[in-house]
C-alpha cells in the first residue's frame, strides 16, 4: 500500500537529481488536493518541516497524490500552524446557463458579476507530473511552459477575495 497524505504534510520536489523544492498539503477535498510549493530550494531531505512556516507560497495548485503515493515527493513532516494563511483559490463554473464563483472546496457558490467571471478561471486539476515539471522550470532546471503561468500565487490571492 503506498503512502497517504494528511493536510499539513510537507513534502520534497525533486529538480535535478542534487536538489529538492520544498512544498506542503494546504487542503484537500475527496483526492483533489491543494499544494504550495516554496520558493527554497534545498540540497538535502534534512529539511525542518517548520521552515515553510515564514514562508510565501510561490506556486499554489490543484493537483492529485500520485508522486506523494509512490514515493517520488518524500515527506518530511506535517506541519498545521501555517494552514489558515493560504489563500483559497475561487473558481467560475457554468450551472444551467448561468456562470457562479465556486470556493474550491466547494461549499460555496454564488453567481458571479461580468467582471468577475472575466477574471475567474475554470477549475483544474493537474497531474503531479505537470506540477512537477512548473516547479523544475520555477527553478530555472528546465523551460518554463506559459501553462504553468496559472500556478503563480497571485491568482489565488487575488480570487480568494471575492467570497
């Protein structure tokens, strides 16, 4: 049986073969979970968990357990005393013709103005290959891909504030 994540649980990316980015579980709902990826880079697993407790999130995203799972993003502790600081991301979704701001936990909807839907993004999910592969461009290992452009902080800050 492979490894299973709790919220809290911060985790290792690895960028080269030398070194890791270090990231953490924000949230989760069902087995779609919320991660934050810190802009430290490392060059060892003896990393304090506690470290990402002063730090900004440089990438915020939706993604699945796989790497977690299998082993490929080593966890390193669990740490809850930074979970309220993240901002929750909103996004647009269509209900019967009509766009709504959706929590991305869901359990709030309302509909949304022109301008918001304008601004929101539809819901995403990606693969932890794909994260994988933003974070190694963040930190200049590999191209960064304008895709992953939607995985920067700011957009979760910024619709975070309209619910």
């Amino acid at each position: 049986m492979g490894i299973q994540v709790k919220v809290g649980d911060v985790f290792l990316v690895p960028l080269d073969g030398k070194t890791w980015a270090v990231g953490q579980l924000v949230s989760a709902w069902n087995d779609e979970l919320y991660v934050a990826i810190f802009g430290q880079k490392i060059e060892t697993h003896n990393v304090d968990p506690h470290s990402v407790i002063d730090q900004e999130p440089v990438l915020l995203a939706l993604t699945l357990d796989a790497k977690i799972f299998h082993g490929d993003w080593p966890i390193v502790g669990n740490v809850q005393g930074n979970l309220a600081s993240f901002p929750q991301p909103a996004f647009k979704v269509r209900q019967a013709g009509v766009v709504y701001i959706e929590s991305r936990d869901r359990t709030v909807s309302r509909p949304a103005s022109s301008s918001e839907a304008e601004m929101l993004r539809n819901r995403s999910v990606s693969s932890p290959a794909v994260i994988e592969e933003a974070v190694q461009g963040y930190f200049g290992v590999c191209e960064w891909n304008p895709h992953y452009d939607k995985f920067h902080s700011d957009y979760a800050a910024a619709s975070s504030k309209l619910l």
